[in-house]
C-alpha cells in the first residue's frame, strides 16, 4: 500500500518531467520521432553531439532512473503504474529496434524498464496495451 512518501516521490517525478528541457526532448522522443528503420533510429541515439542524441539520452536516462526507484522500492509500485506510463510506451515504442543490438552486444535496451515488464503484472498489462495500439497505428 502506498504511503505518503510514495506520493511524495511521484510528485517529484512529475514536477521534473515539467522542466522546460525535459519537456521538450519528451515532445520529440515520445510524439515527433518514428523513425522507419533502425538505421535512422541510430541517426539519433548514437550520434553524440548532437540536440537530438541529447533529447534520447535525457529522456531514457530519466524513465530508466524513474524505473529505477520502483524496482528498489524507493516507490509503491501500483501507484506509479496508476500514474506513469510513458516510460513503458517508449519501451514499447522503440524495443523492437534493438532487438538484434542486444542479441549482438548483451546489452539490455532501457533494462530497469524491461524488468518492471518481467516484475510487475500492472506494467506487463500496461505494455501489452501500448504494443497493440502501436501495431495499430
């Protein structure tokens, strides 16, 4: 059950997603990205430097970080999946690009992520959603 230190944690996590810089990255990583190929997802997540590599890194790091603190248990878990999802659309949104990448390298793309999927039922639930409305778009 969540206490108020949970809400406490949610709430800052939402007063962080409201910085300006935070803001607009999350505009572009969420909304106004789809790439087509993997290739022109590298054009962004690997080219350092760069505004948009700085949107990527800015973007998964925080949801990774937010991750992070559910699976630590710095946060109840059901009352961030009741108000946070956006870390499991990108998921969803950008896993299937680097599928081969971690089957080459091990490495596991937005990994804290990807656990809450494999822990937490509520975030399984959550990304199944968001992978069928995705297939529908």
């Amino acid at each position: 059950m969540a206490v108020a230190a949970d809400a406490s944690v949610v709430l800052e996590l939402y007063k962080l997603r409201q910085e300006t810089t935070l803001r607009a990255a999350r505009q572009f990583i969420a909304m106004d990205f789809w790439p087509k190929d993997v290739e022109e997802l590298r054009t962004v997540s690997r080219a350092m430097g760069t505004d948009k590599n700085a949107y990527w890194r800015q973007v998964m790091s925080y949801w990774e970080m937010a991750a992070a603190l559910v699976l630590r248990g710095a946060v109840d878990s059901d009352l961030f999946f009741d108000t946070n999802g956006e870390g499991l659309f990108l998921y969803a949104k950008y896993h299937h690009w680097h599928a081969e990448t971690e089957k080459e390298s091990g490495n596991k793309f937005m990994s804290n992520t990807a656990a809450l999927i494999e822990k937490y039922p509520a975030a399984a639930a959550i990304h199944e959603r968001i992978v069928k409305s995705l297939a529908s778009r």
